[in-house]
C-alpha cells in the first residue's frame, strides 16, 4: 500500500508547486494545502493509519490529525484549495 501512498504524494508535490518545500518544515499556505490533500488522499485510498501517514509525510502524528480535521472546512470555503484537491484527484486517478 506504501507504493500508492508514495505515488500520491509525487503527484500532489508536482501539481501542486511544492516539490522542493513539501517534506521542509515550511509552513507556507500552499505547502500546507498540498499535504493536507496528500494526507486526506492516503487516507481515502489506502488502508494506512495516521502514524504510518506521518511517516510519509515526515510530520508527526499530531500534525496529520489536524491535516485531516481541518481538510473539510479548507475544502468547502476555500475555492483554490479546492481546485487544488481536484486537480490531483484528476490525476491519481488514472494512476490508481
């Protein structure tokens, strides 16, 4: 499951922007929108925990909770993040 995993977030950091900053402890809005995706992304198509996300992410577990918390309300108001997290759906999908 961890190849689907690394999968997802090689194309949320290439459609995002944030190949170079996604694994830093940057906490710039785009680069924290693009794990937020990443992180809710593994969640929906894997059977991976949080830890094992955090793992990925190179955060801790702390910090993949409030990346899956806050992912709805980002998602509802938020029109660019939204047109973030569909744009990587369109693409993980034909990877899946």
């Amino acid at each position: 499951m961890k190849s689907i995993a690394e999968k997802v977030i090689e194309v949320v950091k290439k459609e995002t922007g944030t190949e170079n900053l996604f694994m830093s402890h940057n906490r710039k809005q785009n680069v924290v929108a693009a794990r937020i995706i990443a992180a809710r992304i593994i969640k929906e198509h894997t059977c991976l925990g949080e830890q094992d996300i955090a793992q990925l992410l190179g955060k801790d577990k702390a910090s993949v909770h409030y990346y899956l918390a806050s992912f709805r309300r980002r998602y509802c108001y938020e029109h660019n993040f939204r047109a973030m997290y569909e744009t990587c759906m369109t693409h993980i999908k034909e990877i899946l």
